[in-house]
C-alpha cells in the first residue's frame, strides 16, 4: 500500500473530511434564515428609499416634479411606482406612464419565517424577471405603508452574489478548520494510535523478542493509558508464551516418561497379584495397598496425559437418549454401591439430547465415582430443560459436601482435588468437554446435605 492509498483511508483524511463537511452543513442552517433575511432587508431598503423619493415629492411647490426629475426619483428607488398609504388615504406618489403588469404580490405585514424562506429560494430560482408589488410599512415610519412595483431580476442577482460569498467563506472556513483539526488530531491522536498499531504487528511477528514491547510515551490522557495497557498486555503474554513452550516441552518429557513408567507400574502390578496371594500376614496387609498406591500412579499418569494431550477434545455428535446414557454410567459405578439403591435415575425416558456419548459417559462416571469416593452413599442424577432447547443433567450426591481447599481450587488442575492422592484433573477435564460440547459444568451447592454438579447441555428436547 503506498502513501498515497494511506492518506485516502487514514483516520486523518476521514477526519478532515468529516470536519469540513459539518462546518458546511452548519454553515447551511446559517444560509437559509440568512438568504431569506437577506431579501427582506433588500425589499425594506427599497422601501425605505422609495419613502425618501415619495418625501421629496411631498417637498416640493403644490407636490408637483417635472417629468425629468420623477424619473429621476424612481431610478433612485429602482421601482416602476411608489404609492403612499396614510390611514383611509391612498396617494400615488410617483408612477411611470406605463407600469408593467405585476405577477407576484409581496406582503411584508404579515409573512411568517417559513413563508420567509419559501419565497426567497423560490426568488433565488427563478429563470426569468418577475414583477414584484411589495407592500409594508415604511422602514423610516410604521405609520404609513409603502407600495412599490419593482423587478425581482437585480434582487436575484444580489442573492446569488450574496450565497456567493457565502459558499466562498464557508469553504475557506471549511479548509482552514480542517487543516487545524488534520494537524492537531494528527500529532495528538493519529500518529500514537499507528505507532501503537505498528508496534502490535511488530510483536506479533517476534513475540519473545523483550525489546518489541512498547514503551509508553508518558502522556496522561486516554492514549497513555492505552499504551501503559498495551505494555502491560505485552509482558503477560509473553510471560504465558514462555510458559507455554514449556509446558509443551514438559508435556512431550511427561509423554516420553509415560509409557516407559506404565511398563513399570504394570510389572509392579502383576507382583501386587502375586504378593496378594502369599499366606504372610504382613504380606496381605500390605499388598492392597500396593495395589491402591499403583492404581492412583497409573490414574495420575493417564489423567496428567489426557489434560496435556485432549486440551481441545474432538467431538463426535450424535442424538441420543438421556435415560439410556445414565443406565449405561450407572453400570460402571455399581461396584462401588453398597446398596441396590445407592444409584438412582430420574430422567424422563423420551428426553434427548445431542452430543458425544463417550465423553459425556467420561463426564459423568468420572463424578459419579468422586461422589461415591468422598463417603456418599447415595447418587441422585436428575435432568430437565433449561430456555432456548438447552438442559441440565444434575449429580447429586449425600455425602459431607467438598473442603475448603478444594472450593478455593475448583477446576484447576492439580490444585483442585477433593481427596487423598487426587490431581484435581478430573473436574477439569470434564469441564474442558462440557465446554467442547458449547455446555459448561457448575457447581450447583456443597455443604453437610452433599454436593451437586450441574452439566448443561445445549441441542436437547423433551417429547
């Protein structure tokens, strides 16, 4: 893009066109009551001085002129005849021989402001030379009216040399506006938005380079404030790019380090077996322990790898039933119910939803287990719509509610465990999935009654 195509589209160029075209819009508003007192004035005067020619008639021998000197007076007026109009008496003052027939009558009396405009744009358009008859009080005393006969042709053309100089000043005005607010929003606004806008794509393009990061300018306005924000930005970001790079090369050691560790877990699984069949004692209190210590090692390496691996988990969709799904979840928590009754379904059989059956089944086992490992005896799950065809599955539980250190850490990764040996990771991928499915998952309440997670799901229907 060259400069030239930059200052056609630039902030300035808008602003100084956009500056000039309001001061000629306001120099408008100004023209129309201007143009229309404009012709008003100029029929006054005409008045006025045809009062003055009709005065020196009066002044004279029996108020009576030469024919040389009549004509004198009314090229001075510039009418065709002046009347005089005292009360009851109408006198004609001065008159041509032969007045030409009048076409247009013009009362000052009683002209309202809109008749004032009206009547001078239609003067100021019009092609061909009207004969006015102007009648009004006399401008020297309101006593007395004038009439007088006159040609609208030299009253158009003073009205369009008048718009004339109008449209000349307002044009002038218009430039040097502009200008002014060009140069001064230029420096004040223009040239620190695009410094700012240049420093953004330089970042961009080397985010890690700490020398790109924009150095406020000091002002104490919006602007300054915007590029101490800007800075700001800049440095978390990077800070999170840094820690993301190695987060991935954490990610890439951790998978490395996974499949060899699992190798060894599963041998050290197979001796818990084998250890677990010993007539010892000692060896058969110890080894479920083992066991469980494995177990936790193992969980803690596919939850870690799934957390790394499935931040943006692919989704395959399918309409399903609701009943049907949480049948299936209950099959995989029912070894860990004591009861028949510790699992309980309360779904209506026709409510549908759409989304990934595999992870949402993820979703809710993986709280259903949670519940039933944190004490509970008993898990409720309940479903219903919620507006615009979204609904909520909720997993209620009656255990003792979750501790404060795993409210202050929900859905954060290895901070938010609610038990022993947990890495928190749970919640948080089951939050991530939710998330996928353009759903969330809330916690509803916790507390000595239980706790309650609430899946929303969008796409769902009731029949």
């Amino acid at each position: 893009m060259d400069k030239k195509d930059t200052f056609q589209i630039s902030l300035s160029a808008r602003l100084l066109l956009l500056t000039a075209i309001c001061i000629l819009l306001a120099e408008a508003f100004i023209y129309v009551p201007s143009i229309a007192r404009f012709r008003k004035v100029y029929l006054k005067d005409h008045m006025q001085t045809a009062h003055l020619a009709a005065l020196a008639l009066e002044a004279a021998p029996d108020q009576m002129v030469d024919e040389e000197l009549e004509n004198l007076l009314l090229k001075h007026a510039e009418a065709y005849g002046v009347v005089l109009v005292e009360g009851e008496k109408r006198m004609l003052a001065l008159s041509k021989d032969m007045p030409p027939k009048i076409n247009v009558i013009v009362d000052l009396t009683h002209e309202s402001w809109l008749s004032l405009v009206m009547d001078a744009f239609e003067t100021l358009f019009q092609k061909e030379n009207r004969i006015l008859r102007v009648i009004g009080p006399s401008p020297r005393d309101s006593s007395v009216h004038i009439e007088i006969i006159i040609d609208e042709a030299p009253l158009r053309l003073e009205m369009a040399d008048y718009s004339q100089r109008i449209l000349n000043l307002s044009l002038a005005i218009s430039l040097f506006t502009g200008l002014l607010v060009y140069f001064s929003l230029h420096g004040l606004l223009v040239r620190p938005i695009r410094r700012m806008a240049e420093n953004m794509a330089n970042f961009r393009e080397n985010p890690d380079d700490e020398h790109l990061i924009i150095d406020p300018s000091g002002r104490r306005d919006e602007i300054g404030s915007a590029e101490s924000e800007l800075q700001s930005m800049q440095g978390q970001l990077r800070r999170l790019l840094r820690q993301k790079d190695r987060l991935a090369s954490i990610g890439a050691a951790v998978a490395k380090i996974n499949h060899d560790l699992r190798n060894s877990l599963a041998k050290a699984m197979l001796v818990s077996d084998q250890l677990a069949g010993s007539t010892d004692q000692n060896v058969q209190k110890l080894a479920p322990q083992l066991s469980q210590t494995v177990d936790q090692a193992i969980d803690l390496c596919s939850q870690t790898m799934d957390y790394v691996a499935n931040s943006t988990p692919k989704l395959d969709k399918e309409l399903f039933y609701i009943r049907d799904l949480m049948e299936e979840v209950a099959s995989h928590v029912q070894d860990l119910c004591e009861d028949a009754n510790g699992f309980v379904i309360d779904v209506d059989d026709m409510a549908e939803a759409t989304g990934d059956i595999t992870q949402l089944r993820r979703v809710l086992v993986n709280l259903s287990r949670n519940a039933f490992q944190m004490s509970a005896l008993r898990v409720e799950i309940t479903a219903g719509l919620l507006v615009e065809n979204a609904c909520y599955i909720d997993i209620s539980d009656n255990g003792s509610g979750l501790p404060e250190k795993a409210l202050k850490n929900l859905f954060k990764p290895f901070e938010g465990s609610a038990r022993r040996g947990g890495t928190g990771l749970g919640l948080v991928i089951a939050r991530d999935l939710m998330l996928a499915h353009g759903g969330d998952l809330t916690l509803v309440r916790t507390g000595v009654n239980g706790t309650c997670f609430r899946l929303i799901l969008p796409n769902c229907e009731e029949n």
